[in-house]
C-alpha cells in the first residue's frame, strides 16, 4: 500500500515496513476528497522479474535470506574519469559531534574519557548522493575495553540529526542487525530487529551499499556486506527520502574505526558485483555540503558568545544563528544535555558539569568555529572572560547581545519557523488520516485534531515552547547568580560587541528592569531576623500579656464568663480613644467585647505588618519592592518560627485569601511583570493600639451588617480540639447544639456542663456528693484538653481553707455536674479553650448559685469533675 509517498503496513510477518502479499488481492475502494492523494493497492504480478520476488524475504521479520540465491544487483557501467566529481570526498569535521578526532588514511575515534566515554560519537561525510549506486566500508580497528559499544552505519540528509534513528531524515543498520526506518506520520514503528546479521560479532569489513539507480532492480534500498558477502536483504530505502541527497553517517561509540570511501576505484573487500565507491561519485548525482562551502570562504576562525536574558528569546536568537551559520559548533549546557539524551544517557548532563571546558579544548583543536550559548554563563564578565582565555589569538571574538525588541529579521525568521512547523505538522496529520483510512487502523482522538494555523501580528517574535522544554537556566542556579548578570564591555577582550536587537543603552536598562524583578521573585539567601525586628517581637509578647491580663481584670470585675453573652456598652469614636486599656474612665477596655475570632485577626494583622517592615529592614536593597506572595510562608517561618497556616487558622485556602479577609492594613499590590508584593498601608513605627483600634471597628462593622441580615458578615475560624489551649484568647462557648466529643472533634450533641467545685475539697482530689436532694447528671460528652483548678477565690467564697488547689482529673469523655435548676446558676464554664494571642488561663471558677443569685444551702454539695490528666493546666 502505498499513499503519496507513505509505506503503510498493513499485514504481512512481523512489523514490516513494506510487503508484498503472497496472493492476489482483491481490489479495494478508498474515497479522497482531495484529488492531491492517490492510493495505489499493488497486486503481486507472477510474471516480475525475479527481485519481485524478494520483497517477501526483504520485509520477513528476522529471516536474512539464502546466501546461495543469485545476486539481484548487476555490475556498474564504467564511468569516465571526467564525469566524477572533483573533490575530495571524507567524513567531516564541522558535521560531528565535538568529541571526534580525524587522522591520516580515514582512521577516526573519540574521546574516551570521564563523560564522553558513555557517549554516542557522530559523524557524517561532505558529500551526499541523489542518484546512483555507491559504496563505503567501515573496519573496526579498536574497541575500548571498559566501553559499552556501539555502532550504526547508514544515511542521513545535510543538516539533520547526527544520530540514526534519531528522526525520520535518517536511516541505517545497527551493530545488533536492527534496521533504523521512520516515516513523517508512521501508525506503527518501523524498526526492525534481524534486518541483517550483526556487525559487531566478527572482525569484519562492513560495506554499505546505497542503490538509487532507478533502473536497478533493487532500486531505492540500502545493502549491508561483511567481508564482501551479502548479510541480508536490501532494505527500502522510505519514499519520502528519495529525491534527496543522502550523506554516509557513523554513530559509534568505545571504538576507533577505518573509513574507506574508495579513492582510486580502492575497496577493502571485493563485492559478488561491480560498483561505484562514493569518491568515484558522478557529478549529477553529488551534493556538497555547506559546511566546507561555507569554510572555503573563511580567512580567519571565530569564537561566537550569544548573549541575552533568559527566557526572553535568547533560545531561538541560537537557533537561528544555528541555521544560518552550519560550520559552528554549538558548546552549551543546552547541546551537552540533547546530546545525552540522544546517547540514552540522559543523567550525564546532570552529574558531570566539567564537561565544557574539554569541549572548548577539542572545538579548538579541531579548528572548529565556536558559538558559545550558556545564558548563565555568557551574562557573567568573569566567566566571559575565562572563557575567551581559552580561545587562542587565531579566534576572532565576537559578543552578540540580543536583548530587548528583536530586530525584524529575527520576526521575519520566526515567522517562516512556525509556518513550516505548521506545514510539516499538516502533512502529517494529513498522511495519518489517509493512511488509516487505507488501512483500518484506528486513530487516536488526539491524531484526529487538526494543527491549528499560527497567527501572526507584529508581536510575535518568540517561538511556542512546552512545558516539558528545559529553561534556559534551572531556578535554583540563577537564583545564586542572577545578581551578577552584566552585558559585555571592550575591557573583555572582545574583537567586537554587536547589539543584535536593542542599542546598548536600551539593552542596559531592560536588564537592569529584570535584575530588579528577579530580586523579588528569588529568595534572599541567609536573610536572618535583625535588631528592629527582634524588638518589635519582644514588645508583641508582652502587649499580649497585658490584653490578657486586662481581659481577665475587666470579666472577673464584671463576674461575666467568657462566653460573652452581654457584651460590654463600648460605643463612641475610636480616634478619641487614648487608653485602650481603660476606654470609658471606669476600667472598661476597648477590646472587651471581642470575641475568639477578633484575637485572631489581631494577631494576623499585626504580625504580618512587622514582616512587611522587618523584611524591608534586613534586606536593605531598593531594589527588592517587598515579599513576593509566593514567598509569604517562607518568610513568616523564618521570622516568628512557625508555620504560616491560613488554612488551618483563617479557614481560608491560601495566603492570598488570608490577606484579602484581614482587609487592612496589609495587601498585594501589583508592581508588574505579575508580581504581587505583601504591602502595608501603615508606617513602620505605628503604635500598637491603632491595631486594637482597627479590630474594634472592624467588629463594629460586621455586628452591624449581621443585624441587618447579612450572614456574611459572620466569622468563623476553625478552633484547635484534641489538644491544650496555649496561650491564646478568651473563649466563646459553642452554640447550642454544637458541642465536642470525647475526642475532641465537632458533634451535634448539647455541650457538656462542667461541675461546681465543692467547698471541702481535698488537695488534689475530689470530693464526692452527699448531697441526695441535688442529684449528679453525666455528661454525655465533655471537652478535652482543660484540667479544673481550685482557685484561692473559690476557696475564700466557699469557705474552705485550702487555696489553689489543682483538681484531679477525670476519665476522658465523663464530667459530673450539679443538676442544680438547670444549673441556672453556673456563671462560667469551667473549660478555657483559648488561642492565638495568649489570653488563655482560667479565669477563677465561681461557686454554683440558685437561680436568683444567692448561695446554694450547705447541703446541696457539688461533685468535681474528674477527667484523664492532659499536656498542661490551663
């Protein structure tokens, strides 16, 4: 089957690239809507020559064929010495990997040490065929013991990939006998294994024949001979090759080899025919390639440093340069990494990075042309510098610097690059779908989807790029060095310094613009807490101990527990508040109606404005704007040592909405470039109290939208269970209805009530009831994580002499409680589950009174709630 051009497989043994069936078949109908295609079902004739007859054996998986059957290829016709062409016809060295040497008489090897000895060498010759038949040999002369060998000999077009089977621009054999063969939108893979015998089994002159004579019978295939016989079936050379010049190709690896491409009709073997060797080529059928055209017209070799600002077009400003100047080699972090990838060694990029320096040292020793395209590397004077040192007096150094708007050429070539990405990708999709409608094979959903066509207007100047693509420089080594970024000068050493796209002035400022971008983006290395800071910090705890300590004062002033049923009467105008301790002249402070979530907005606030200015203060450069939101969390752990966790204290999912519920006095506000930077709208030294202040009309605010039906307006943060309360805020008893389990998470069951203490208990126990009128009621569950004390008060109002007496704790889940009118009378619950600010002892625990407010009689006694000791007293 055949589609313009395209092989398709569609039976046959084996992965087959072609077949011929051994019946007639019968004749198959495939609609086109374009006329462009054609689809050609080929019917075996039984009157074919006899090499007809072959393509059976050629595409059999694994079978070599019978050595004894007639040679299918016939003699060459003599050829005039005139009528060849007049060059000298060898591998060459601008067209191989940097690590290949050349010596006298064809011998070529590589380098064998540190890294290159895992690599796979490549190399192609100068000259490429079109038409014809021709011969080359290759002879193993050394294998390197500790190597891991390789060898793959066959065809490639100029300008390609230098490795077999890399791409479909290539094919040829491999040291185990696997033919390399692809196809432009091929439905299976066309390798095969076995195509002939292996080369690396017997010392052995290997020829490659390459026939496209088109009058030969086995026109367009490609031949392997060792020693001279034949070691398997000609192989099809793929359709969409044929027509262009094919240039021999050797990837090798841990060997020196004898290259002999025939100069004076010489061959290594004598072959069961007569041809042509490559250097005995016919003018018609010759292509030269550029690299020598290019060479011949150079007086003097150059050194190229690329130079631009990562991720800004530097990448393609290389590739381009790449196309248009053939004869350099590219030596960069970049190339070195494709080429072990290519190798199968994909980690070698990673472990060994002293690979360049060699590179430099065998480009320079290969008289080779130079571009060097590190964007970490060129952008640094010290290391431009040391690398022009190794270039000796012969280079001319040239600095190209492609930084700001590119030029119109380099649009222009953009522009051309995607149109033909988007031809190439077309045609495929085009031959897919042709090729499994012949065929039945079914598609993909993915194949079914035509490449969308590029569209173009005057910014697009920038290739697409993947995510799979590697940066131009890894985050973690230009966060080390992209402060020491700086466009080249002619102090370095430069012949010339040429400014592709922007002028010099203009280049300098864009850097200088994404130097300070990058300052915000990156972490500051060794950033540590300074004095101011540290201070600001004492000065937070110790304002927190004087909130809790005023709290505490004003709610056993005012015998209110800390549910906050009645909130204090605090009205009037914040600005004219100047003791927030005492706001109306008779002890009453202005935060004494905040509840647990207000504490926690206070810490928030104020913690995060004391970053803002203490990072500020530390990292003591104008050019930094603040605290990238991405690196928020980062900074709050280094400064305070904890955790950021909004949402396991906000309830909010990220840093962002944290910031955004805490409306002031910090916010992200945008500098450009999609930065977003933590900013405080207050001064550096503002008093503490205009935060208290601020949380005070921030609560004012949402009591207000509440009574006007907002429910938005509520806050609820999630509040620490399983564990003791530190330090943190008074706390709001839970709704009715909403209580804690045994094991301290939510549940929809009554609260637990905690019982009263008993006026003659002993230390560190407690005392039974004996009361009978008032009997205990058992709590179905009771809060973890609170121990009960006997507070002096307590013992003074109930009588008992003995003061401040802990209280033994219970087994976990039970709490006795006075049934006492419904405990009507129980003023404060006993448990403080207080957070955050550090507002968290136990305020004294008051004894149990009758529904009118005087005291139970001397028989009604309480019991004391045991509980399983816990992690601390409150």
């Amino acid at each position: 089957l055949k589609a313009r051009g395209c092989c398709a497989v569609v039976g046959g043994k084996g992965p087959a690239p072609i077949f011929r069936t051994s019946a007639p078949m019968a004749s198959d109908e495939v609609d086109l809507d374009d006329d462009d295609f054609e689809v050609e079902i080929e019917v075996e004739d039984p009157d074919a020559p006899d090499y007809a007859g072959e393509d059976d054996e050629v595409c059999a998986e694994g079978e070599l064929g019978d050595t004894e059957r007639p040679e299918v290829e016939g003699d060459d016709p003599d050829r005039p010495a005139s009528a060849r062409v007049k060059h000298t016809l060898s591998l060459n060295s601008y067209d191989a990997t940097p690590d290949v040497f050349f010596s006298g008489g064809g011998i070529v090897s590589a380098l064998s040490q540190g890294p290159f000895l895992h690599l796979l060498s490549g190399v192609r010759a100068n000259t490429g065929a079109r038409g014809g038949r021709y011969l080359f040999e290759v002879e193993v002369l050394e294998k390197v013991p500790i190597a891991q060998h390789d060898l793959r000999i066959g065809f490639s077009t100029g300008g390609s990939s230098l490795f077999i089977g890399d791409s479909s621009d290539s094919v040829g054999f491999g040291k185990d006998g696997t033919y390399f063969v692809a196809e432009p939108g091929q439905l299976t893979d066309l390798q095969r294994s076995g195509a002939c015998e292996p080369l690396l089994e017997t010392p052995s002159v290997i020829g490659v024949l390459l026939n496209l004579d088109q009058e030969s019978k086995a026109a367009n295939t490609i031949s392997v001979f060792l020693d001279g016989f034949r070691a398997g079936p000609p192989q099809p050379v793929p359709s969409h090759l044929r027509g262009k010049a094919l240039y021999p190709t050797i990837n090798f690896r841990g060997l020196t080899l004898a290259v002999n491409f025939g100069h004076g009709g010489k061959q290594l073997r004598t072959l069961p025919f007569k041809c042509q060797t490559f250097a005995q080529m016919a003018e018609a059928h010759h292509e030269i390639a550029r690299h020598d055209a290019v060479r011949d017209g150079m007086a003097k070799l150059e050194v190229v440093v690329s130079i631009g600002i990562p991720e800004a077009g530097i990448a393609d400003f290389t590739r381009c340069f790449k196309e248009q100047h053939t004869d350099f080699a590219e030596i960069s972090d970049r190339s070195f990494a494709e080429w072990c990838q290519k190798s199968g060694k994909p980690k070698l990029a990673t472990q060994d990075k002293a690979a360049q320096k060699s590179l430099v040292t065998l480009a320079v020793a290969g008289h080779r042309n130079c571009l060097i395209a590190g964007v970490g590397q060129t952008l640094q004077r010290s290391e431009r510098e040391q690398l022009l040192n190794q270039f000796p007096s012969t280079y001319r150094k040239v600095a190209l610097v492609a930084v700001g708007e590119p030029s119109q050429s380099h649009k222009q070539w953009v522009r051309k690059t995607l149109e033909a990405e988007y031809e190439a990708k077309k045609d495929i999709f085009q031959r897919r779908q042709l090729l499994s409608e012949a065929s039945g094979v079914a598609l993909d959903d993915a194949d079914n989807v035509p490449p969308d066509c590029p569209k173009f207007d005057d910014t697009t100047w920038a290739l697409p790029h993947d995510d799979t693509s590697a940066p131009d420089v890894s985050p973690d080594v230009l966060s080390s060095i992209f402060s020491r970024f700086a466009l080249p000068t002619d102090a370095e050493g430069f012949d010339d310094i040429r400014y592709e796209w922007s002028p010099n002035s203009d280049a300098q400022e864009k850097l200088r613009r994404w130097i300070v971008i990058q300052k915000s983006a990156f972490l500051v290395e060794g950033l540590e807490p300074g004095e101011w800071f540290r201070s600001k910090l004492a000065a937070w705890k110790e304002e927190r101990k004087q909130l809790r300590e005023g709290h505490l004062a004003f709610n056993n002033k005012k015998g209110k527990g800390p549910s906050f049923e009645a909130d204090a009467n605090i009205s009037g105008d914040l600005a004219g508040v100047g003791n927030i301790h005492d706001f109306d002249g008779q002890g009453t402070p202005l935060y004494a109606n905040f509840r647990y979530e207000d504490w926690v907005l206070l810490s928030w606030r104020y913690e995060l404005h004391l970053l803002v200015h203490g990072f500020a203060t530390d990292a003591a450069d104008d050019d930094i704007p603040g605290i990238h939101m991405g690196h928020v969390m980062h900074y709050f752990k280094t400064y305070f040592g904890v955790t950021c966790e909004p949402k396991d204290k906000l309830g909010v999912e990220n840093i962002g909405d944290a910031v955004k519920l805490l409306r002031e006095p910090v916010e992200f506000i945008d500098k450009g470039d999609g930065q977003q930077i933590l900013h405080s709208s207050l001064e550096k030294e503002t008093p503490f109290e205009v935060f208290v202040k601020g949380i005070e009309a921030y609560r004012r605010d949402r009591s207000r939208r509440l009574e006007a039906g907002d429910e938005s307006a509520q806050l609820s943060f999630p509040r620490p269970t399983g564990k003791t309360p530190g330090k943190g805020v008074p706390f709001k008893a839970a709704p009715a209805g909403k209580g804690v389990t045994s094991k301290g998470s939510p549940s929809n069951s009554v609260p637990a009530k905690a019982a009263p203490v008993s006026a003659k208990a002993l230390p560190g126990k407690a005392a039974p009831a004996k009361a009978g009128l008032a009997k205990a009621a058992i709590a179905k569950a009771a809060p973890v994580g609170a121990m009960h004390r006997v507070t002096g008060a307590t013992a003074a109002a109930t009588g008992s002499s003995v003061p401040h007496v802990p209280a033994k704790a219970a087994p976990r889940g039970v709490a006795a409680t006075a049934n006492l009118a419904q405990n009507a009378g129980l003023k404060r619950a006993l448990v403080s589950n207080s957070h955050e600010v550090g507002l968290g002892a136990s305020p004294p625990v008051k004894r149990p009174r009758a529904p009118d407010g005087s005291p139970l009689p001397a028989k009604a006694k309480s019991v004391i709630a045991k509980m399983r000791p816990t992690m601390a007293t409150s």
